[in-house]
C-alpha cells in the first residue's frame, strides 16, 4: 500500500537520509525512531526518563498531524544505549500508556548515532 500521506517535522535528516518523521497508510500510522533531538541537537543529557518524554512528545505531535492521539497506539519500540536505564524509560511509558497497554518492545545495548542520545522510540497506531 502506498503510503496516503507524509508527515514532517522538519528534522535535518529527513530530506539527505530519505525518511518522514510518520507514514500514514491507511488506518495505520508508523512513526519513526524518535529522540529527543530539536533542530539537532540532543536534550536532557543524562537523563533517560526525560529524554523518553521529550520522545513521546515529538510522537504525538506526529500522530496528531496524521488525525491519531496517544491512544490510539498499538504498538512500541524502544531502543536504550544502556540497560541501566529501562526502568526510568519504562516509567515514562507507563505514564502514557499504563491504560492503553500497546504491544511493546524494549531493546538495550544500543549504539546511537551521537552518544549523548540515551534513548529512541517509534510506535504505530491504528484508527479505524
């Protein structure tokens, strides 16, 4: 299925690596890995739990943009550069979704692209 349409956030690398914060196609929406980086540059160095939410944050303005919220996520990723970290990151979730219980995933051992990045999160939703 071809995608139905593009969302954007305006990130330095979507337009040199070829990719859009979300895909909407169909009733789903694919939001891609999400860290808490503005215009470049890494927030909250240090700290997972609040990189986690800056994440979650940059997620849902993307599942806004594509007509979906929060709750309609059914599933998650997320990737830790240290395992030292799932259960700051894990509150952070639970937070958002200890209601919705979307199917989730948590990886650690991670190596990011800049080593301040602690954490990414990508999710997809389903409306129908």
């Amino acid at each position: 299925m071809a995608a139905d349409k593009k969302i954007s956030s305006g990130g330095p690398w979507e337009e040199s690596i070829g990719y859009s914060r979300a895909v909407v196609a169909g009733a789903y929406i694919h939001v891609s890995g999400s860290t808490a980086t503005v215009d470049g540059v890494s927030q909250h160095e240090g700290d997972a739990y609040s990189q986690a939410k800056a994440a979650f944050g940059i997620i849902e303005k993307a599942l806004v943009a594509g007509g979906h919220t929060l709750q309609d996520v059914v599933r998650t990723r997320v990737y830790l550069a240290s395992a030292s970290d799932m259960d700051a990151v894990g509150r952070a979730h639970g937070e958002l979704f200890s209601e919705i219980r979307p199917a989730a995933t948590m990886l650690a051992g991670i190596k990011f692209i800049n080593p301040a990045m602690l954490v990414e999160i990508e999710v997809d939703s389903y409306k129908p």
